[in-house]
C-alpha cells in the first residue's frame, strides 16, 4: 500500500478549504502544496499565505513542493507545526547540501525534486541526508499533464540504490498518477503518490484514493 498525497494545485480554488476537508476527512496521508513561481517553472501558483490559511482545516500534515528559483531565502515561510515535508528542485539549488541542511534546522524532512530530464546520478552524494526523493513524472509547472513514463525507471532506480546502501529515504512520485497507474508505481517502489486531478476531480473521491493507496 502506498501513501497518498493529493495537490491542492487541483482544488476549485473558490471553495478552497471545503475541498481539502472533504479529502482530510476520508482519509488521505498528505496534503500536496505545489509553490510555482514563474521562473523556474512557467506558472505561477501561490505562496505561503494561502497554505497557512488551512492550518485549522487540514488534518493532514503539508508536503510542500517548492518549484521555485533560490528556495532557500523562502523556506522559513512555509514552515508552520503541520509542515512535514518541504522538497526543493535539485535543478534549483546551487550548494544542495547546504539548502537539505538548511530545512533540517527549521525542524522540517528535506525532499529532493528531480525533473524527468533529469538523471538519478546527480544525487547520488545526498541521498544519505535526505529524507525523501521526488521523481517529477510530468514537466513541472501544470496540472493534468499526461505520465512519463521513464519515472518508473527512476522509481526502481532509487529503490535498488536504498536498499543496496541501506538509506531509509521514502519515494514520491508526481504528476500524471493515478488509479491506472498507481499499480505500476507502488510495484516499482513508490511510497508516496502525489494526484491532483485523479482525486479533486474525480466523480467518488472516496474511490479514487482507495484505488491509487492499493
């Protein structure tokens, strides 16, 4: 079984926080927070302050996906007690050892993002410190975007090299997922699958995570 972490990228936006207690209530590991800045990806989505409205709402703790350029001069913004997780793009970072660091101290997990152009090897020397690996599936920057499928390459990838060394970081994947893939994913090695559009969407939200968690 994997965990499942929906993205509120997917919400209807108007009714914001009735969409993530519908989730919260039935049962989700994860709330998704996708932060876009327009310049390392070419969209724009929101900040800190619309994630920190639903501290009181989500019962769920935060991932937050930072898909923005010089993330270190944000990252105390997104860190509040329900904050779990806060991933930077490896793609971003200049000195990335010193930003995984840097998010240690705020008392956060570290993530590491890899786009799908980008290979596994260029993390071989942080996957000792960090304490999750994001596989991007799709081009970051939209919702609703089709599957690549070299993501479960990586998936499998990652999860021979962990358990070679014997790293204990988890698996996300993001972008594209869901019930009809989610199989393929958590067979690959997936611990955490990120939906937007497979969950906030769907007809029997219900449904569509029991299907995706397995």
């Amino acid at each position: 079984m994997a965990q499942i972490a929906p993205s509120i990228l997917s919400c209807d936006f108007a009714r914001l926080g009735e969409d993530v207690k519908d989730v919260c209530d039935i049962g989700i590991d994860y709330l998704h927070i996708d932060v876009m800045d327009g310049a390392f990806v070419p969209n724009i989505s929101f900040g800190s302050a619309v994630m920190k409205s639903l501290n009181g709402i989500a019962a769920a703790p935060y991932d937050v996906h930072l898909m923005i350029e010089n993330p270190d001069n944000l990252l105390e913004d997104f860190v509040t007690d329900n904050t779990a997780f806060i991933t930077v793009h490896q793609e971003a970072c200049r000195h990335l050892n010193r930003t995984v660091q840097h998010i240690h101290s705020l008392g956060v997990k570290a993530g590491v993002a890899i786009n799908p152009a980008t290979p596994v090897s260029v993390l071989e020397n942080i996957l000792c410190d960090v304490d999750m690996v994001l596989v991007m599936s799709v081009n970051p920057g939209f919702g609703g975007q089709k599957f690549i499928p070299v993501a479960l390459d990586k998936i499998c990838q990652l999860d021979e090299i962990r358990k070679t060394k014997g790293y204990d970081f988890l698996i996300e994947v993001d972008g594209g997922a869901g019930a009809g893939n989610a199989e393929a994913l958590r067979a690959a090695g997936c611990d955490i699958i990120v939906a937007g559009t497979a969950v906030f969407k769907a007809a029997d939200r219900k449904e569509a995570i029991t299907l995706i968690k397995g």
